[in-house]
C-alpha cells in the first residue's frame, strides 16, 4: 500500500492508548496497539506476526493488501511506519484474537469510526470530543482551555509551513524540534524523557507554563515567518530558532524573577498516582 505521511492521534480504549491517524478520508488504527490492549502481551509485535501467518493460512489472503504502513509517532518521539488497519479490517483481525475485551472493543471501534463521519460533517465536534475526553482524565478547565488554544496555535504555525514549502512529517519535526530547544533548552525527545513518558503526547503532560511558553514560541515563530516572508526549509529553520528563542528569554526572565524553574518533571501519570494515593 501507498505510504503516506500522517499525524498520529492517541484515542483511549478502558484507559489504554490506542494510536489513530487519518487516511483516505477514515481512522487507520496501529495493529500492535490494538493487541496489546486486547492480549496484555508484552510483546504485541511477535503476536501480530504469528496472527498474520494464521489469518492468511485460514484463507484472508489479502490481509497484505489491507494493511497498510503508514507513519505514526513511536515511545522513542520519532515517526515510523507502523502496519495500520481501517476499521473494516480491523473487525476482521480482532475476530481472531480472543479476548474478553473483543466485544466492547468492537463497539468503541465502530463508535469511533461514526464519530468521524460526524465531524467531516461538523468539525467543531472534534473540539468538543477533545474537551471532553480531558475532563474525563481528570485535567483542570484552565488547563484545557489552554490546552485548546495550544492546539490551535500549533493548526496556524503548520498551516503557515505548509504555505512556505515545509514538508508535513520530518520537517515538521525538524522545526517543531528547534522552537522547542530554543524555548526550553530541549528537543520533544529530550523533553518526553525528562517526564519519564514514552508513548504519551508530551503536552498533555505539561503544566500551564509549559503550555504558555509552548504557544509563545509557535505562535512567536508564525509572527516572524510570516513577516520574512521565509520560503523552505533553511529560512524557516532560522525562524524557529529566532521565535523560540522569544519564548527562551521570557522563561529565562521568568525564572529568574521568580527563582523557580518553568520545566518540570512531573506529568499527568505521576499526578494521577499523587491523587490515588491520597485518596488511599
């Protein structure tokens, strides 16, 4: 299948993270992710390839076809391919896998792939869902009301990129990398395991300065791009780095003034296990 570059989205199954992205138009759902939550198996990757030889010898000959490897992010931050499954074939697969999760997991599946229907027809209702699925995890109002405006900030940076010749996927990546080093003094990569995260997506486990300085940078770095009119990769590289480094030197004052430190280590699931602990 023709590969293409995609943007990964974390859907949640019973408090598991399942990777989604969009292709042709549907969710495309990351095969491994979806045995894991159903088997538990440490080692979801051996699963899949002792499953696939077992659908194709019970005659789903065109399995390979069906498949498709499409970019997703990895526990290491980095995008690589990884087999995905539309909703159709990913009936199919789960049919094979028993599992007492298999039949509410079929209807998540099914619900979900409607709800995507429903916002091509309303896209505010995406919005909506993200809002509600961050109450539901428990995050603050204040924090989802700036993790909302972060989200369209980020839309309007990579629009502008997108207009300015960036290409979407690695050089995305490559700029997102530079703003984010010259506002915190670290690359996402280096940011995700100073959090202790893998998979997880590194602004949801960012407190409210984090996320302000975030948007500072972006939102700095679309300001100057758009001024200099920059065109490729080489003069918005030089952008990212110049409205990072806004962020830089406000958080620099900041911390200064105040004599803590805007980074921190603590994320969402150390948060989560602080209240179970105190409601133990």
């Amino acid at each position: 299948m023709t590969k293409e570059i995609t943007t990964t989205k974390i859907a949640i199954f019973q408090k598991k993270e399942v990777r989604k992205t969009l292709y042709k138009n549907e969710w495309w759902f990351s095969v491994i992710d979806v045995i894991e939550v159903l088997t538990g198996t440490e080692r979801p990757r051996k699963y899949w390839s002792d499953l696939k030889k077992k659908l194709e010898n019970e005659g789903f000959i065109e399995l390979s076809e069906k498949i498709g490897q499409l970019k997703m992010i990895a526990p290491d931050g980095k995008k690589r391919e990884t087999d995905c499954a539309n909703t159709e074939t990913m009936f199919r697969i789960i049919q094979a896998i028993p599992s007492p999760k298999a039949e509410p997991f079929k209807r998540w599946l099914a619900k979900v792939g409607y709800e995507r229907v429903q916002e091509i027809e309303d896209p505010e209702l995406a919005t909506k869902r993200a809002r509600a699925i961050y109450k539901a995890k428990g995050y603050s109002e204040a924090w989802i009301e700036k993790r909302m405006r972060g989200i369209e900030v980020r839309e309007t940076l990579t629009n502008e990129w997108k207009k300015r010749g960036v290409k979407e996927g690695q050089e995305y990546a490559i700029l997102t990398a530079e703003i984010s080093k010259a506002t915190f003094g670290m690359t996402p990569s280096e940011y995700q395991k100073f959090k202790g995260l893998k998979r997880e997506n590194l602004r949801d486990h960012m407190n409210d300065l984090e996320l302000i300085f975030t948007m500072l940078g972006e939102a700095s770095t679309t300001e100057i791009a758009r001024n200099k009119n920059t065109k490729g990769l080489p003069e918005n590289k030089t952008a990212a780095r110049e409205g990072g480094a806004v962020a830089g030197k406000a958080r620099k004052d900041l911390e200064l003034k105040s004599g803590k430190k805007v980074s921190t280590n603590k994320n969402y699931l150390s948060k989560t296990r602080d209240d179970k602990k105190l409601q133990g």
